[in-house]
C-alpha cells in the first residue's frame, strides 16, 4: 500500500512509500482510508518544532476518515462497511486524559493516518455524521474537537456569551461555527478582509483587521461596549496572550490552544488581577467527539474547507498550510 512518511525534517522530508497492508490485532480495526486533514501541529511535526526527538519514520496526520475493511477478533464496537474516523489520542474514551493515553496520539507519538490502510484501537475510532462527505468528516478529530472542548465542555459557553476567536484558520473557524450555533456572540480576527468578509457570511459578529489595528484588543473591548469578551480561543499562544488578556472581561475565560503568533512575555500578574479562568486544553476525548458529533448532525453543521489535494500532492497540501492562505481547513483526498 502507500503511505507517507516523515523521514527526516523539512518538506523534502516528506516521503511516499510502499508499505506492507496492516493485520488486525484482537482488538483493533483495519481502516481504508478516503479523506485526511491537516493541522498546524502537523506542519510544526515535519519541522522538528513539535517534537524534536521524533521517531523517524513516522506515519504523519492525526485526523482521517475511512471504511472498516478488517476487524480483530474481539472487536464489537465497528462492523465491516462502517465509516469511521481515528480518535486523536487512540486511548482517551472519557474522563481525564491519562499518562498512558497521552502517549498515543495519531501523527505524532505513533504512526498516523497518511497510509492507504490504517489500523486502529477499536476504541479510537468514532462514526461520523451522515449528512458529511468524507473530506468534512477528516476535519473533525483535532480542529473541531479542540474548539469544542474550549467553548463546550471545559468553557459551558451560554446563548447570550460572547467569544474571541484568533484568526480563521482551523480551529478559529469551528470556533466561529460552535459559537453561532451555540447563540452565543462571536468576535473574529484575520489578516484578511476577505477572510473577515467570509466569516461574516458564517456568521461572525463583529471583525477585526489585526494587521491594520495592531491594537486589535481596544478594539474588541470596544465593540463589547467596554466590558471585555466573555472568552478566547487563544491559538496564537505567548505572542498574543497579553492582548488576550486585555480583551477579555474581569472574570472571563481563556482556552489556551496554540502558538501561531510565536513568543512572548505573557503577564501571569494580570490574571490574577483580573480573577481569570486560564484553561490548557489539549483535543478532547471520544465522549466529547460524541457529544460534538450530536451537535453537529442537529444543527447540519458542515465544516469548512478550503482545498483538497489528491494524495500524491500531499508535500504541496503542507506547503500551502505554511502560507497560511487557507480559510478554515485543508484536506486530502485519497
Ligand atoms: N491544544 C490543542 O489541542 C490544539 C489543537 C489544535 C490546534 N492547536 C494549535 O492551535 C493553533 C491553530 O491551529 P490550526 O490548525 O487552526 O492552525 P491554522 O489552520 O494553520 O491557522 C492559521 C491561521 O492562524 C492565523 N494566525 C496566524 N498567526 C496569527 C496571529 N499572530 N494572530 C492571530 N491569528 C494568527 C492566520 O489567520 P488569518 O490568515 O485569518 O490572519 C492563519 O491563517 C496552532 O498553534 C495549533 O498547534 C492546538
């Protein structure tokens, strides 16, 4: 079968081989792949930023929807023929995440979804809404899942809240989709009118050039009357955490998610004197996959996707991550 592998750092890294088909263990089932999705974490794991001692070679991407082709022995969960895709971390069904089940995320502490056929823990794996194609379905293990963790689950957002979402790439854009859904009010940055105009059109509240107000968080204090949001999804990380910080209001929440906007000196001070709910969140779990994944299909949510790439032109897929010309999300076909 063929499948790509990170054989060194950088693009050039990249590599399409052959491999041989995977064998089902007891306990696991054998996925034939038909759609993946990038994200930023994928590109920062072929540039050695994610984890400097990565494993070569490594199987890449984390987020992936298929067809069960093969079940193990014990397997009752999934039958042949279902559609499915991998759970991030293969051993968080619910609860907290464990020390065991940190160690087993997709694309990164073992071999991904970037391969012809798959196996996977029969517990890591999720059906997906009917009413998506394959492509919107590949969107929804890291992206979606950490957007709804933060506003959902940890973030019990409430209609009538209003929340701050950093740019419109992944993440930001489930953000957005959650938000409105939600009924709640959103406040979207970009370095693009045009992408501020298409968030509008999804939805967006009120938007913000953060290239042509540098001091974008005067500006969402402004259009929040002065109080301040009630919650950001922070994906620019310490490069933005202290503007973060002045837009929310006294008492507000901020989901800690990313690094886009690189380093920075983040003011702990401020959150103290501010009494705010700083919270690490790190993809979700099966459950919340379950509760989103209900969602979804209630509301018809369909999740936005910039391109598809074929899968010989993966290496161009990342290429135009790295851009960062993208809207919402990037995918592959297989
Ligand atoms: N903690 C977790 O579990 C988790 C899960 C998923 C992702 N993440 C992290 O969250 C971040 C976003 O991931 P993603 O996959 O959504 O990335 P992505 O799709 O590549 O997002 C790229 C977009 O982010 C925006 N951006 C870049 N620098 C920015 C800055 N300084 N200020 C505001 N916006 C900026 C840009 O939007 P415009 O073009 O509109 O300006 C850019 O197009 C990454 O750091 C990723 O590692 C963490």
């Amino acid at each position: 079968m063929k499948a790509y592998e990170i054989q060194k750092f950088g693009f050039d890294g990249l590599a399409l081989v052959e491999r041989p088909e995977p064998k089902p263990s007891a306990n696991q089932v054998i996925v034939k792949m038909r759609a993946a999705s990038l994200n930023y974490r994928d590109l920062m794991m072929l540039s050695g930023l994610y984890n400097p001692r990565l494993r070569f070679p490594l199987v890449p991407l984390s987020d992936g929807v298929g067809e069960v082709v093969a079940i193990g022995s014990e397997v009752t969960r999934v039958k042949v023929g279902d559609r499915v895709a991998g759970t991030f971390f293969q051993k968080w069904t619910g609860g907290d995440l464990t020390e065991d089940g940190a160690k087993t995320a997709l694309g990164g502490a073992i071999d991904g979804v970037l391969a012809e056929y798959v196996a996977l823990d029969a517990d890591g794996v999720i059906h997906i809404p009917e009413h998506l194609t394959d492509e919107e379905g590949a969107t929804l293990p890291c992206a979606a899942l950490t957007a709804w963790n933060a506003l959902v689950t940890q973030g019990r957002l409430k209609a009538g809240e209003s929340v701050l979402a950093l740019g419109t790439g992944g993440v930001s854009i489930f953000a957005l989709q959650f938000v409105v859904m939600s009924g709640a009010r959103v406040v979207i940055t970009s370095s693009s009118d045009e992408k501020l105009q298409r968030a509008k059109q999804l939805g967006a509240h009120e938007t913000i050039n953060y290239k042509e107000n540098p001091k974008w968080e005067e500006k969402v204090r402004e259009v929040t009357g002065g109080r301040g949001i009630d919650h950001v999804i922070e994906v620019g990380g310490a490069g933005t955490f202290n503007k973060s910080v002045r837009a929310v209001r006294r008492g507000g929440t901020i989901s800690m998610i990313g690094v886009l906007a690189g380093p920075g000196d983040a003011s702990l001070i401020s959150i103290l004197m501010n009494g705010l709910r700083v919270q690490g969140i790190f993809v979700g779990s099966r459950e919340m996959f379950e509760a989103m994944n209900a969602a979804i299909k209630l509301h018809k949510m369909r999740p936005v996707i910039d391109r598809v790439f074929p899968l010989q032109e993966a290496r161009a897929a990342y290429q135009f991550m790295a851009s960062g010309s993208h809207f919402g999300k990037i995918c592959i076909g297989f």
